[in-house]
C-alpha cells in the first residue's frame, strides 16, 4: 500500500466519506451491522459519498453531463439527454445507472476512468433504488429540528436528555454504558476539562468524603466561575482562530497587541458571554450599535493570521490575505470548507465558487494588515479615549509629513552613492552610512533645507503627550471597497463577473440588501449583515459547529470528528439526534455555554470511568458508542502549567501582554539571528500559565511544540496527541525539565524537612492528586537508595526522583 | 480515544494498529503491508508500532535517502555552472533586461559579467566556473537544470516554496512529506534531519522545516556537528548514565503497575516504549554522528583538514553516514544569518560567491566520491541550489552585486538513479529567465518524489477538507529527462 491516502484513495474511500469516524470501518465490524445495512441503505450515509466521489467530477456541481447531475435532487430521477431515466425508483432493470455501472462493455461503464465500482458499492446502490432510493439533502444542510428525547429500557442510567441519546443505541447493540468514575477520577477529571490545572489532594478528599448529594453539581459550578476556566477554554478558540503574536516571513514581526484580542477571550468567555454576541463581536466588533473597546478589540480576530509584508505580488498577497479570513471564517464558525471553492467550485460540496467570492465581498472594506515600515493604521485601533486620541494623531500626522520630505532629500542622494553604501542604507546601518556620506551628496541649499526641516520634526517629537492605548484590529476601513470579482482559477489578475455579499447557496437564502454607507460611515456595514447571519438561531450550522465543539473539547471527540468540516467530506454524526439536541439547546439556554457545559457535565454519560470491557471494546473499539469516557494525554499547556502547579511555583497572574519564558540557544540557533524577536521575561512572569507565553511563528516554545502544540498558520480543529521519543528526550534532558525537579525537590524538604518518607509520598499527591499505596512509596525510597548507592548525594536523588514523578503516566493521562 | 477525524486519520491508524484491540481493524492494515515492523513495548508483550516505521512508496523507487544541499541566499547561476558568453562582452553596459527583486520589478540594467573562467568538464562537457574545480570533476554523474522558475524573488516566501511548495507558511516541508510517506528504517535516529551553517538558521528558522499541519512526528531533528547533537539528547553531566538506566527503569515499572489499572490503553504503552526508544537514541545518535571512526584518507577528502572546508566538510561527512543508518532526508545549509553570511551577494559578488563555493566545493565533491566508493551513490539522491538565482545585472548604480531572480535559475541533482552528464532546460542569452523548458519548484519536488518512488500526484494528505500534496492540486510531471 503506497500512502495512507493514496491506499485510502483506491481502495477504502468510499467507507471514508460516509465519516471515517469509522461508521463504516469499525462498520461495527461488519457483522452485525452489515445486516442492518442491507435492510436499511441510508441514502446520506451510504449512497451520496459514492456518487460524490465516483460521479460528481462528471455530473456534479461543476458539469451536469448527459443531462445527469447528483447533486440535484430531480436530475437523476429525469429524463436524460440519451432519453434514458438514470433512476427509477424500485426498478432495477431499467434504471439507467445501474446499467452503465455494471456493464461488462468497457467503452460504455461508467465511471469511464479509473476503476469500476467495487461489487459492495453495487450493492449498496442497488438496495438503495429497491428502496425507493429516497433522496435526502446531506444531513447537516437541512434546518435543526429539536429531536424528541428518545425512549431507553434503563431509565434509572438517565439523568439527562444526553443520556437517553447515549444509553439508545447503546442498548440497540445490547450494550451497557460503564459504571461511574471514582470520585478521585472524576474532580480531575472536571478539572482538566474546565480549567486544565490538577485539583489539590485536599479537594479531592473532600470531595470524596462528602456526603452532600449536590456536591458534585457544586464542582462544577465552583469550576465554571473559577477564572481558569476562560484560560483552559479561551486556548480552545485561540487553536480555532489561528491565534499568533507574531506575522510571520522574513522578519516575523510582532503584532504589536495581539494580547489584548487573547485576553478579549479569556474575559468573555469568564464572564460567559452569550456565543451569538462572542461572534458578532469579532466579525463586527467596530459596527456594532453599541461598539465598545472591548468589541473592537475583538475584531483583532482579522489580523492574527500570517502577513508577508514584502510580497512577490501584491494583488496575489491581498487575496491570500482575504483567504485566510474566509476559511478561518468559515471553518470555525460554520464549519464549511468554503476556501475549496477559491480556484473553482468545491468538487463534492454543493459550494460554488460565487459562494466564495460573495464571501469575500462581505469583508472588503478590511484593508490589507498594513504596509512593511507602516505605523499600524490599519490594524491598530486607538482606544485612548477621543481627547488624546486627537492630539496624538495631530502630532503624528505632522511627523509623518516632515519625514516624508526629509525621506526625499536623502533618498536623491543616495542614488549617487557606490552601491555598497546604498546597501547599508537599506539595513540597519542607515543612521551611519547617512551621517558618514550624506552630506557629501548635497548641495549646501539642499543641506540647509535638510537640516531646518530635521529641527521641525525634533521640536514635534519633543512634545509630550501620555502614551496612546492601542488594539490591535480592523482600524481604517475602507468605506466604498472595490467591486468584487469571480477570479479565474483564483487568479487575482483574471476578473472574472461581479458578485455581492451573500450567502453560500446551500442555504438557499436571498442575498443581502446592504444600503450604500452614510456620508459619516465609517466601514461599508457589510460585516455586520454577516455576522447577524452567522449568530442568528436560524444558521442550521452555527448551532451545530459550537455544541459540537463544545462537546469534544470534554469527551476527546466531537460526535462530528471533523469538527471544521460538516460537509459530505467531513465524517458523518455519530450521534446526529443528541448533535441537535445539543444545537437546540445552545439557543434555548441564551447562547450560554457555561449552561450547555453543565448540561454535560452533570449527565451519567460525562461521568463513566474510562476502564475497558472485554464486551464492548469487542464490537465498537472505537468508542463510537461512548460506552466509556475515553482517556486522553493532557495537552501541551495542561502539562506545562501541572509541572509549575506542583513544583509550588505557579503563579495565577492573568492578562496583559506575553511572556517569555527561557528558550536554550540551541533552538536559538535555528534562528537567522539568534534570540531576535524573544524577550527576557522575570522568573515569577515565566511561571504564569502558558496561554501567556509569546506566540512567535517561527519560534514555537520547544517544550509545547513537542506536545503537539499546533502550527499557529491556519485554524487547528483538534490536536494531534502524538507519543514520540523526543518528548520523552525534553522531559528527562531539558533545562526546563532539570529546573522544575530542582524546584518540586526543594518544595519537598521544605514542606517535610528530612523525612524521605514523607517526602515521597507528598511527591505522588501533587503529582496524582491522590494518596500513593505503600508499593509505590517503596518503589520511590527504593529508587531513592539505589541513585545514593551509585553516587548521588540526598539532593540529586531526591532530584532525579521528582523527576522520574514528572514523568508518570498517571501524570500525563487523564482517566 | 480521542479525535481521528480527517486530519488526524494518519496518527488514527497508527494507534490502531499500535494493538488497539481492533482485530479486524489490524489485519485489514497488514494485508496492506500498512503495519510491517512491530517492535515489542518495554514490556515485551505489547506490540509497539512506531509510527515512522517504514513504508513501502508506489512503487520501488531508486533513491532511498535524499541529501538536499541548500545554498541559502541564492547562488548566482551566470557564474557557477549557466555559462553566457555574451554577458561577459557586454560587462557594464546597460541594457534592456525584464528584472524582479528584492528592489522591484525594472526593464533595464547594467550587465555585471560573470566574474569566473567557466570551462567544459567530463566526457558530456559540461560547463563550470572556476568557483568549483573539485566538483567539475563529477559532472558526468551530474544533471542540471538550467531553467529553473520560482514564484518569489523574496527570500522568506522562496524559502517556504523551495521546502514546503507553497509560499505561504503551514505546509508540511519535504522531509516531512518523505517521512509520511516512507518513514525511516532506523528508529533509533530520527527520519528528517536539518544541519545548519554555523553562522544561525536560514530566514524564517524553524519555519523551513516545519511539520505544518502535519503530527509532530513527521517533524525534523536539527542536528549539530558539535556538542549534544540532538536538542536534549545529553543527559545533563551531573547525572551519571548508570543513575539515567536506574531511574528509567524504576519510572518503567511504576508506569508498568499504572498500565496494569488501566488495561487496553495502547497509549500508556506506548509511552512506555517511547522511553526505551529515546534511550537507544542516547546511545546510537552521538555514534551515528561520530567522525572519529573515519579514516584521515576520508576525513581529508571532505576537507575537513583545511579550517575553511572543514565545517561542511563534516556536514557532509554526517550525512553520509546518517544515510548509512537509514536517514531519510538530511538537509545542510550552506550560509546561515543575513547578507554575505549566506549566498545572497547584494554587495560584493566576487568576495561573497568566493566564499560560499571555496567552502563547500570540496565537500560536496568528497561527499559524492565516498557515496560512490561505498555504493551508495545509486540510492541516495543529491539535490543543490538555492532559493532562487541572481540577475544578470547589477543591483546599484556601482559594485558586483546583484539582485534575487525567480525568473530563471540553475540547480543540480545527482545519484540516486538520477541520469547524470547532462544540461536540461536553458535561460535566455543573457541568464536571466528560463525559455527552454522552464522548470518550476514544484516539478523539482516531484522528480524527488519519484526516485523516492511515490507517483508526486497521489503522494497525500487530506486536511482542511482537500487532499493536500507537496506538488499541489494541480497535476505535475517531473522532470523526465533526469530519470535514468
């Protein structure tokens, strides 16, 4: 098998695009549900990904050959160019498909390139028009219907709607959800999950021992309120929105306030903002009735993406630029991959490529992130307040004035400079290479001139003004954008027709009418249409995309695993009712998450310890049943800011802008200049939790980078959680590794002054938040005596043994 | 567990079949030869697959392991092996000549004339300047492509193109593409390897070598020449290595009892085994890059007597012998930092380019005669240039320097069943764009790919709802007339 997708591609896509999630595959292997398929052929999950990847290239959006086109419901069901009808329903014999798939004639069977249909997919496609070949619109292009909460034999296992969801097709397969989760399990568990920090042995001692019915619906209230909480989760959306300090290229600059869009997050979803205002607010944060500081920071959503500030071609670069707003749009908020329908329209969602272009028309009036050397102007808001805000952009448009013709006299002398002091003058060693030659270039009228015309600049300068406030975001928009075109092939210089904001087809929605802006406007008003539509009750995909999310940030998975992508290539629900529920829920509970949270968290599904049963792991080792809560590896942050939590070094401060925390020069040297672009932050600023850490494209924090921390480029859905020797290497070798064993030894004799003992076991109760046994005090005196047989002193043994504690399973995973 | 939806489907497979439990899932995997090495965890029982065992390509392909020379900056193709004789006679007169650089797009220039003698070499007669006499000496086992194209004359977004295809940054870069999809023969070493110019990384660092969206473990390992040659790979002195085995041992039995709680988690197990396997690394990484088991007679003909050869001299002679041990794609710069640290001759072309070739001629020669010698010629592929190339003309009003030039270029391939003695593609009179077959970097990834063995076309991996490739979405062919 060559590659996995290329082996995928022939052999295993069809199973692929009814949903990986291994629907298909686990294909509850094979048995029992093979049964089930034949009797029942659903037409979503079974028949459109055939005819999308076997016929779509030729009687699909793009091309309807023949008169045939599969993504129309009347089409094949018609009259066909030939006269043939391509399906009649119950009719086997004279349904013109199924002939042209089977026949044994080469030049006639389709599909004419490639390989024939395989004898399952035949299959399939035959029981499918025996039954009638019901035609349904893909599953998540049709409106949320709030679903009945479904009956169960098990109504004691119930708690919440959730459940029932859950416990049905459990018991469908004859399957029993597993019992519940120790207590100790399940406070770290609600931990992790809402504020990604261990709880204290403390805490889950009482929380074990209590005998209040409620106390663990008071956990979870206490965790929702608890400011962790928008830290753990605002990483979540930072992963989703492509969150970077830094633009990338050649010189990688900063962002400069990049941190207050990171904080915007964490705040709001702290004070539990309601989701719909969430988006509105960073799709249109600065048009809002109501805009505030807070809402236009958020529109720094726009600039955190990559920005190539010396382009090969401009119009190329802008439109990049606009395509990272459309597809990181359109992946987090809607789950849509509309970026496929750039160059042409999408081959397998019925996605043209006017979607697209109508897409980018609503976000014209965001100029380009800036211009190399410029000041920000279109990407820093001045939230100074209106007052000095005046007096600084007086000052600065003065500035601005005389540089330019200072800039002129020098840049007409430079021309007659050698080429190597032309050089330098484009670098660093401009102010030298000007002070050494210039005036040798000018006249002495010119020189005069030059000279007055620097005194000017000097005296402004020297006018002191409190420093402005500044945000990073959508700043000086441009009122009356361009008409936007259709771009051949996606190239920028073939304009192709006009199009107007709208909505993607598959809604099947009018376009907007969007009035012409006022004589004051200060944007086209554009944005804010869209985000209307996006936050509206009605979007059958916004609702869906965020419960989605929010429920596979707690169980590991979304029940849609692509969790960007709802399409027909995206997998299909594995539990489409409870989806819809959960979407029905998100409206009814005001759009606020922490509610939905709850709902979760307090089901009997939330709550099942993650042991296996010979059973079930049997007929759905997938887990697609949730059967069991899944264990996962905590995230590269969760093991970042444990480690400080348990060293006793942690500190909580939040907000502001980034830190720093020490990177060895050997990552260093992989920089074109080593150490540029990182700063040196105090030790107490290096031990706060690492969603503060600066977010520098090309020089990703080695310790997270090895946790599958994701490539800050474009919006990450879910993280890889890859095991590799290297992350092993880092957790033994590194400095980082060296400092917080030296720290976690230093805590333990503080805290148990010379009792090995005791020292121990307080190392395994920060470590697993749990009491350790007495082998496991053993196994650490024993390993304790032996590192002292072969040399250590008590310091380095007690060093190397906190250490090996770091290094625990029990640490790293989560039941 | 946890999330494999699409762009995870990759690591998906590897857990499943790291003894997931899945036993349908696992056969189907092996009869498609998916799951053909299996080393045991530390525990001896559980099947550990690494997920970078290797993997059989398309079809066999020639090369086994690829050693990309990067020449950072830019080489200029008129004085290195694009020999125009007119641009010798027409040496400071302005002409009418299409540029685009780093200073911007122009119609006319002053001719710089190439600063070096070429001359032919070998039976086929290939022109070199005098910048390269020790690797004249191979051309016959040479083939260069003189009508090289690009899409940035700007080196951040060049760079990105020439290692990961695309401009712009989030794509997965060459050795990663390679690691996916041929994995490495030895787990003890990394698959991907980057060996950087003593002078710091190129433009935009560790972004050249990024794994993009890609699982880490497709990631490269920078590797040095001196001190720990793998970041953390030391144990730091003050432990010594009986108390490492003593501690890892006991943290392995801990792990073990932990394991034996939670029974049918192939990923504590594999953690366990990711232990063992950093170990072996500790042990056979500082030996596979340890020059002191070459011979003088070896070590000279890399030029590593001669303090101005001697640190690509090594580099050279490293990646030898991490070919040797299985290493897929190894990667050396020559020129790290800015300016005339690297290729990138704005200045002083004559004292720049006679750095950077006096530097590196030997060891490249002696690189390609030790592979020959040793029979690894034939299944390691060799690949030279930079970026991008240089214009004709020069840059200011005065000096040799000149500017970035996307429009046309000269690079080089050799070994691994690459046809060599031979020119392929040609600039115009003056070298300053491709008109003869222009070539474009993405035709280069896929002759790579295909001596690896792969068909560059279905070479893939499906993330943010495409099937993603090195080569891109549209169709390419490689380079035909390299393929012996």
């Amino acid at each position: 098998m060559p590659t996995l997708r290329g082996q995928l591609s022939s052999r295993l896509l069809p199973a692929l695009l009814v949903g990986f999630s291994v629907v298909s595959w686990t294909a509850s292997l094979a048995v029992a549900a093979e049964a089930d398929a034949k009797s029942q052929v659903d037409f979503g999950r079974d028949v459109r990904p055939i005819l999308a990847k076997a016929c779509y290239h030729c009687h699909g959006p793009d091309k309807a050959e023949g008169g045939l086109n599969f993504t129309d419901a009347k089409s094949p069901f018609g009259e066909l160019d030939s006269g043939e009808r391509g399906i009649i329903p119950g009719d086997l014999e004279h349904s013109e498909i199924l002939n042209r798939i089977t026949t044994a004639d080469d030049s006639m069977r389709m599909p004419p390139e490639g390989k024939p249909l395989s004898q399952d997919q035949i299959t399939t496609l035959k029981a499918w028009i025996e039954q009638g070949a019901p035609w349904e619109s893909h599953w998540a292009f049709k409106p949320v219907q709030r679903p009945a909460v479904p009956d169960v034999t098990n109504k004691g296992w119930v708690k919440s709607p959730i459940d029932a969801f859950i416990l049905k097709k459990l018991e469908e397969k004859g399957l029993q959800p597993n019992e519940p989760a120790s207590k100790a399990a399940l406070i770290r568990r609600a931990y992790y999950d809402l504020v990604g920090l261990p709880p204290t042995l403390q805490e889950v001692n009482e929380f074990a021992n209590s005998s209040d019915p409620m106390a663990y619906e008071k956990l979870v209230d206490k965790l929702l309120a608890h400011p962790g909480y928008g830290e753990k989760w605002g990483r979540h959306w930072l992963d989703l929105v492509r969150y970077a300090e830094t633009n990338s290229f050649e010189r990688d600059a900063p962002k400069p306030n990049a941190w207050r869009y990171r904080d915007y997050v964490i705040k709001s979803l702290n004070d539990d903002k309601p989701y719909d205002q969430f988006v509105r607010e960073q799709i249109a944060g600065d048009e809002l009735k109501n805009a505030t500081d807070e809402t236009k920071i958020a529109t720094g959503y726009y600039r955190l993406g990559i920005w190539d500030d010396e382009p090969a071609d401009r119009k190329q670069a802008y439109y990049d630029e606009m395509d990272d707003t459309v597809a990181t749009t359109t992946h987090a908020f809607l789950g849509l991959t509309v970026a496929c329908a750039r160059c042409h329209d999408h081959k397998i969602d019925p996605i043209p490529q006017s979607d697209y272009y109508q897409m980018v028309a609503f976000f014209r009036d965001v100029r380009s992130y800036g211009a190399r050397g410029d000041k920000g102007e279109a990407n820093q808001i001045d939230i100074s307040g209106s007052d000095l805000s005046r007096k600084h952009m007086e000052r600065d448009r003065k500035i601005r004035q005389l540089s330019k013709r200072i800039k002129e006299i020098e840049q007409a002398a430079i021309l007659k400079m050698p080429g190597e002091i032309q050089r330098k003058t484009e670098g660093d060693e401009r102010d030298e290479a000007l002070r050494e030659h210039l005036r040798n270039h000018l006249n002495d009228e010119q020189w005069r001139k030059y000279e007055d015309l620097k005194t000017q600049r000097d005296r402004v300068k020297e006018q002191e003004l409190p420093p402005r406030v500044s945000a990073l975001g959508v700043a000086n928009c441009d009122v009356n954008p361009p008409e936007t075109h259709i771009l051949g092939r996606g190239n920028p210089h073939v304009e192709k027709e006009v199009v107007k904001p709208g909505y993607p087809d598959i809604y099947n929605m009018k376009d907007p009418e969007i009035p012409a802006p006022g004589k004051d406007a200060e944007t086209a008003g554009r944005r804010v249409v869209l985000a209307d539509w996006i936050a509206s009750p009605d979007n059958m995909l916004t609702t869906r995309v965020i419960a989605n999310r929010v429920w596979q940030f707690h169980f590991g998975r979304g029940i849609v695993r692509s969790s960007n992508n709802f399409g027909l290539l995206g997998d299909a629900p594995t539990h489409p009712e409870l989806l819809d529920w959960l979407a029905s829920e998100v409206v009814a509970k005001d759009w606020k998450l922490k509610a939905l949270h709850r709902e979760i968290m307090l089901s009997n599904a939330y709550q099942m310890s993650s042991a296996t049963n010979a059973k079930a792991d049997g007929m759905d080792p997938q887990n697609n049943l949730f059967w069991k809560f899944d264990m996962r590896r905590l995230t590269a942050e969760e093991i970042r800011d444990s480690m400080l939590v348990v060293a006793g070094v942690f500190n909580p401060k939040m907000y502001g802008p980034s830190i720093y925390p020490k990177i060895s020069d050997e990552v260093m040297a992989g920089q074109s200049m080593p150490g540029a672009g990182w700063g040196e932050s105090s030790e107490e600023d290096r031990n706060r939790r690492s969603i503060y850490i600066h977010v520098k494209r090309s020089l990703l924090s080695p310790l997270l980078a090895a946790f599958d921390y994701p490539e800050p480029d474009s919006s990450c859905e879910a993280r890889f959680s890859t095991t590799q020797p290297t992350q092993a290497l880092g957790m033994l070798n590194s400095d980082d590794l060296q400092d917080l064993s030296a720290k976690l030894a230093a805590r333990l004799q503080r805290e148990r002054p010379d009792d090995l003992q005791a020292q121990v076991r307080l190392a395994y109760e920060l470590i697993t938040s749990r009491r350790p046994n007495v082998e496991e005090i053993e196994m650490g005196l024993t390993l304790i005596d032996k590192l002292k047989a072969e040399g250590a002193n008590e310091d380095q043994a007690r060093q190397l043994f906190c250490l090996a504690a770091y290094n625990l399973n029990e640490f790293i995973f989560l039941e | 567990m946890r999330n494999f939806c699409n762009r995870t489907r990759r690591e998906f497979l590897w857990q499943a079949g790291a003894g997931f439990g899945s036993v349908a899932l696992t056969s189907l995997l092996s009869q498609d030869g998916f799951l053909n090495s299996q080393a045991k965890a530390a525990d001896g029982v559980t099947p550990y697959a690494n997920p970078l065992a290797p993997k059989p390509s398309h079809f066999p392909g020639k090369a086994k392991s690829v050693i990309f020379l990067f020449m950072y900056g830019g080489p200029s193709q008129v004085d290195t092996f694009d020999y125009k004789p007119e641009l010798f006679k027409l040496d400071g007169k302005t002409i009418p000549v299409k540029t685009k650089g780093r200073g911007g797009e122009k119609n006319e220039g002053r001719v710089v004339g190439p600063k070096w003698k070429f001359k032919q070499y070998g039976q086929s007669g290939q022109w070199v300047s005098e910048l390269f006499p020790h690797l004249a000496n191979h051309v016959d086992d040479i083939a260069f492509v003189k009508s090289m194209t690009a899409d940035s004359p700007i080196h951040g977004s060049a760079m990105l193109q020439m290692n990961s295809g695309k401009i712009l940054g989030g794509a997965p870069s060459m050795g990663s593409w390679i690691n996916y999809g041929l994995g490495t023969e030895n787990e003890n070493l990394p698959g991907y390897v980057v060996m950087l110019d003593p002078t710091g990384g190129p433009i935009s660092g560790a972004k050249n070598w990024s794994c993009g969206y890609m699982p880490a473990t497709y990631g490269a390992t920078v590797m040095k020449s001196k001190g720990s040659p793998i970041l953390d790979l030391n144990v730091p002195d003050e432990i010594k290595p009986q108390m490492q085995r003593t501690l890892l041992d006991s943290l392995a039995e801990m792990n073990q009892s932990h394991q034996l709680r939670h029974p049918g988690n192939s990923d504590l197990a594999a953690r366990i085994a990711s232990y063992e396997l950093a170990f072996n690394m500790q042990k056979h990484a500082p030996e596979a890059v340890d020059l002191s088991q070459e011979t003088e007679e070896t070590t000279k003909l890399y030029g590593l007597d001669n303090p101005r050869t001697n640190d690509f001299g090594k580099r050279c002679l490293m990646a030898r012998r991490l070919v040797e041990r299985g290493v897929r794609f190894i990667q050396l710069y020559s020129g790290g930092h800015h300016n005339d640290n690297n290729w990138d001759a704005h200045g002083d072309l004559f004292n720049n380019h006679s750095k950077h070739a006096y530097n590196t001629d030997q060891p490249i020669a002696g690189l390609i005669a030790d592979l020959k010698r040793r029979g690894l010629f034939d299944s390691t592929l060799i690949v030279w240039g930079g970026e991008f190339g240089r214009q004709p003309t020069a840059e200011y009003a005065e000096g040799t320097g000149r500017d970035h030039n996307s429009y046309g270029f000269t690079m080089w391939m050799a070994g691994g069943g690459i046809k060599g003695g031979q020119s392929v593609g040609a600039t115009d009179e003056l070298g300053a764009a491709a008109v003869e077959q222009p070539f474009h970097v993405k035709n280069l990834h896929a002759t790579m790919l295909h001596q690896l063995g792969f068909d560059p076309n279905k070479l893939s991996y499906f993330y943010g709802g495409l099937d993603q490739k090195l080569v891109g979405v549209e169709h390419v062919q490689p380079i035909k007339e390299l393929i012996s």
